[in-house]
C-alpha cells in the first residue's frame, strides 16, 4: 500500500492527494492534483478566483465526486469504503462553510446539536452542557443560543458554524474562507479564535482563504493552487522566494507588504 | 472495551476516594463514562482523587463529563481535586472550566393554557397586520396598473409574454386533463340520480350549467392558485432573500413595475382563455361519457345543451375569470414581498399564498354568486 502515512521526518499525513482531476461538464478544475496534509498543522490554501480551492475542498469531504485520482484521509481511500465506514469516518473533521451553511430552522444552540443528537447517544442533560460549553468555546455571547441564523451578524454565524462543525471535537477542521466578508477587527478576532482552538484542541486545518492577514497569523505552511494543480507548498519564506508571476504579484502586493508589517 | 472508551476504576480507602482513568477516551465513551462517575459516591467529607495518570488522550466531551462530575463532588461538600494530569489533558481540563458558562439552550417554556392564549393572541394580531398589508399591497397594485393605463409603454412586455407563457400555455394540459375528468364524474354521478326519475337527459342541463357557470373557472383558479401563485411567491421571496429587490430600487426601478406588474397582466389576460378551455374540456367529457353510457348522442347532446343553456351561463364564467387571476397573481407576489431571510421563509409563505389565493377565490366566487342572483341572470 502506497498510503503510507508516516513521512521521513516522522509527521503523520492525514490528507492524501493523489492524482486528482475534477471537471464539471468540459471545463477541467483541477488535473493531476498533489496534496500532502500533515497531522497538527494549518495548511493555508490560497489561489486567484476560480482556482478551484472551494473545489479541492468539496472533493476532499466528499461533496464532489472526482473524475480521476485518490483521496484518502486518516490512510483510507475515500472511494472505497463502505457506506456505514465513510460516516464513521465523517465524523472526524468538521466543515466551516463560507457563511457558516446553518439550518435556517433551527436556533444556533439546536444547529449545534443536530451532529450530537444524530451520532451520538449522550443524555439530553449532557448534550445540553456540551452545547453551552462549545458556544462558549467559539465566543458567542449565551443569549445568541436561542436565536435563528437570520437573527445573527455574519460574523456570529460563523462563529456558530464554528460551534457546530466542532460538535463531535473533529481531527480535521476545514474552513471555507471563514474571514470572507467580516471586518478586520471581526476578521482578526476569528483568525485568534481558530489559532487559540487549534492549539488547545490540537486540530489539523484545512484553510482555504484569500486572507493575507490569515495566511501570516495562523498557517504553518502555505499550498498555491494555480494551473489546475498545486503549485508549490511551503512556509510564508518559500513563498516570498518562489519565482511565478502569481505567487508573486500575490505575495509581493501592496496587501502583502502590509500584512507582513502588521 | 467499546469505541472511545478507556479504562475507569475507583476505590474508597477510608475518607480518601480515588478515581483513576486511563487509555484514550472520546466522545463515543463520554455518556459511559458520565454514568461511571455517577455512580461515585464517596462517604460524606472524604476526599476525592480524580487520578489521570494513565489518561493519554481525551476531548473536549470528555474533559466535559470531568469537569462536571468535579463542580458535582465539590457542591456535595468533597474536597475534589485532579492529580498527575499529563500537559496535553490538563491544557483541555482547564479550557473547558474556563468555558464553563450557563447557557440556556431552550427558550423557556410557558405552561400550557398560557401558552394557547398567547398563541391565539399573536395569531390573530399577526393576521389582522397580514389583512392590512394586503389591503395596502392592493392598493399599490392598483394604483401601479392605473399608471400603467396613464403611460401604457412602460408596461414590460417581454416579462408579461414569458409569465403567460409559463402560467397560461404550460398549464393547459393538467387544466384540460383535470375538467375533462371532473366533466366525466359529474355527468356519471348526476346520470346516475337522474334516472331514478326517468330525467336522464337532464343530465345535459346539470353538466352545462355546473361546468359553465361555477366548475369550469373554480377548478381552473384553483389549479393556477396551486402552480403560478405559488411560483410567484417562490420566484420573489427568494429575490428578497438574495436581496435582489433591494438591488433593483437603488437602481431606480420600481419592483412593483418590474416584478408585479408583469405578472398581474399575465394571469389577468390567461386565465379567462383556460378557463374557456376548461369549460370545452369539462363539456367534452360530460358529453362523452353521455354518449357512452346514457346514449344520448352527440348532436342530441349539443341541441339540448343549446335550449338548457343561455349565453349569460357562460359569460358568467369567464367574467370571473380575470377577478380571480388579478387575486391570485396579488396574492402570489404579496406573499414573495413578505419574506424575510431565510430558506425556511420563502417555503412558509409559498404555502400561506396559495391557502389564501384558493380561499379568497372562494369568498369571492360565493359573492358572485349572490350578485348574480340578485341581477336575476
């Protein structure tokens, strides 16, 4: 089995791309994509609009099927397991849509419970106190629990995304541009939230983001997605030193140079 | 030894209780792992020893069930304390007391017969705003057509064509298919009456006067309550959650002009044409199940028709028939401006358009009724 999942440096690979191509209709997204995804750390995806990094996220979980290529998580090939095995395994990362993707029905505090209801069978009493416990752990303010999606900010309701696809306390954490659209005190504020919730929790993220300011304050290591594949990986350095008209319009801007500042 | 679980043993030595866990625990455990620790019960004043030593991993959940039964022992008057936690373990520990916050996830419940009269009270409040909303959108709807009559080139006429299309010419199969049958049961429900008496061919005289006057416009407004109101609520009620209005007053255009207009026309000029196709449909199949099963042949069908019915029967269908395409169509796009954020909205108002349409149509068909009555015709 090639999956191996233990590197030569020792890191532990829990996202493994291989190969992987996605076309919808004729236009192709992605071909012969390459993907390593090390246990503990941020991986910051970035990439120009229409890169396909929302893509490469879908096909990860699972929302997409892809038309050629390998994925595998935690060592298991996606594509091959059983039904029951791929809820099993579903259960261990959690996705932070780009508004937070909440049932509109539901209030925050039952939007969050809906995964600890569904695969667990905890007593409601206990399912109650985790609910509380993981709205305070994302920072909303306890009276947000009993309101609807549509009564919230944006950037609360990406908060209570957060709340939610932490339910089940996944490995893997994947965030679909989360400071998209708030302020940059918001947008600060969230990049502290998920760096503090990585550390305690010690999660693996799978950030996809068009945030400067994020990429800096959060992410280990960076991955380029341009030309349909991966197009370097590395740490801010490499980046910074990398010789593509893309990486560095992106990463010598104006923007960047004053993200690198602040 | 299930999934999630790792191993919790507890002994009492005098006043000194010792609970030890270890392995790895996880969310899958923590309702196990909540009842073990339940089920701890030291004697009064002893004191309690959470030992984690051997505990590898744990989550969030975990650290949870820890915390609560500590706060349980504390409150009980034990002295409770964790010992020997390893770094990765005491870190979520005391996360978790640092996030220990009381967060209320139910809205508080009211008792019951409160709750009724509060619920009847906001429902009758709700539904006296909603009439005089309607009241007010029927004015403005009004008020819009009248500026059109002013200035009849700002009617948009590519929109009204591809409304009528849709609610008109798509809808004419299920509005033919559905009077043709409603025809057949008629005929053969009163056919089967009739002949007690020997009046069979009075069937004629039941099936043109039902069908022109009441059936033929009834079942068409209601068929096209169901499918066009209802699309024009989906179509604008999802234009205000994506804040498409919005978008279309700041660049002047006025939504009534755009959206409404359109479609108040649209049905107003389709409705009467289906609804002649019902009553075609519905005397075709009336007709034809006649001649099936009552003998009563084709041409003597259409003679008897032509004494039992005057010209007026069928006028007063279709004079209806733009009244309640003008209703529908309000109604319909009422409903969409009523809409507000979320997905859920827009399926609740798509249903409340189509209730009101069908029974507005209804009220006023009965008012009708009553004033042709009293014309005499």
């Amino acid at each position: 089995m090639d999956d191996t999942l233990v590197m030569d440096d020792g890191a532990e690979i829990v996202i493994r791309v291989r190969g992987l191509t996605t076309r919808f209709g004729p236009q192709v997204v992605h071909q012969d994509l390459d993907l390593d995804v090390r246990r503990g750390e941020v991986l910051g995806v970035v990439g120009g609009s229409g890169s396909g990094k929302s893509v490469l996220l879908r096909a990860i979980v699972g929302l997409i099927a892809p038309a050629a290529g390998r994925i595998a998580l935690f060592g298991e090939d996606m594509a091959a397991l059983s039904p029951a095995a791929r809820r099993a395994l579903q259960a261990r990362w959690g996705v932070l849509f780009q508004d937070g993707a909440l049932f509109s029905s539901l209030t925050v505090a039952e939007n969050v419970q809906v995964p600890l209801k569904e695969q667990t069978r905890l007593s409601p009493t206990l399912i109650d106190e985790i609910t509380a416990l993981k709205i305070a752990l994302v920072g909303l303010p306890p009276e947000a629990a009993l309101k609807y999606p549509s009564e919230l900010s944006g950037g609360m309701r990406k908060r209570a995304g957060l709340a939610r696809a932490l339910a089940l306390d996944p490995e893997i954490l994947f965030l679909d541009e989360p400071t998209a659209g708030l302020d940059p005190i918001g947008a600060a504020a969230f990049d502290r939230l998920i760096g503090d919730l990585v550390r305690a929790l010690g999660l693996t993220v799978f950030l996809v983001t068009h945030d400067l300011d994020s990429l800096e304050a959060i992410c280990d290591r960076i991955a380029v997605l341009a030309e349909k594949h991966v197009l370097v990986t590395g740490a801010m350095d490499d980046m910074l030193s990398f010789d593509h008209p893309w990486v560095r319009a992106y990463f010598h801007g104006p923007r960047a140079r004053a993200a690198r500042l602040a | 030894m299930s999934a999630g679980t790792g191993t919790i043993e507890s002994a009492t030595d005098g006043d000194r209780a010792r609970v030890r866990l270890g392995g790895r625990w996880d969310i899958r455990g923590a309702g196990g792992l909540d009842r073990a620790l339940a089920a701890v019960a030291p004697p009064s004043n002893a004191s309690v020893v959470l030992d984690l030593a051997a505990l590898e991993t744990l989550d969030t959940a975990v650290a949870w069930v820890l915390h609560r039964h500590l706060k349980r022992l504390r409150r009980a008057g034990h002295a409770a304390e964790i010992a020997d936690a390893r770094p990765g373990p005491a870190r979520l520990l005391d996360l978790v007391a640092a996030n220990d916050r009381p967060i209320d996830c139910h809205s508080p419940r009211q008792s019951s017969l409160i709750a009724v009269v509060a619920h009847v009270g906001r429902a009758s409040f709700e539904t006296c705003g909603a009439a005089r909303r309607l009241l007010g959108f029927l004015g403005l709807t009004t008020l819009t057509m009248a500026g059109t009559l002013i200035r009849p080139w700002r009617i948009r006429w590519t929109a009204t064509i591809s409304h009528m299309e849709r609610a008109g010419l798509d809808a004419l199969p299920i509005v033919g298919l559905m009077s043709f049958l409603i025809g057949v049961v008629l005929a053969y429900q009163g056919a089967d009456q009739l002949r007690r008496f020997g009046a069979e061919i009075f069937v004629v005289n039941l099936i043109g006067i039902s069908i022109l006057r009441e059936i033929g416009i009834l079942i068409t407004a209601i068929i096209i309550a169901g499918r066009s109101g209802s699309a024009f609520t989906a179509a604008i009620g999802s234009m205000v959650v994506r804040e498409e209005v919005d978008a279309m007053r700041t660049l002047a255009l006025d939504p009534m002009e755009v959206l409404v207009l359109p479609r108040v026309v649209a049905l107003v000029l389709t409705l009467p044409l289906l609804a002649f196709v019902s009553d075609v449909m519905g005397l075709l199949g009336g007709g034809l199940l006649a001649w099936i099963a009552l003998d009563i042949a084709p041409d003597q069908f259409i003679q008897r028709l032509g004494d039992a019915v005057s010209m007026w029967s069928f006028w007063i269908g279709i004079i209806k028939a733009p009244v309640f395409a003008f209703l529908i169509a309000m109604i319909g796009c009422y409903e969409g401006f009523e809409v507000r954020g979320s997905a859920e909205s827009v399926g609740r108002h798509t249903t409340k358009a189509v209730v009101e349409a069908i029974f507005l149509v209804i009220v006023v068909d009965a008012a009708f009724s009553i004033l042709f009555a009293r014309l005499h015709i």
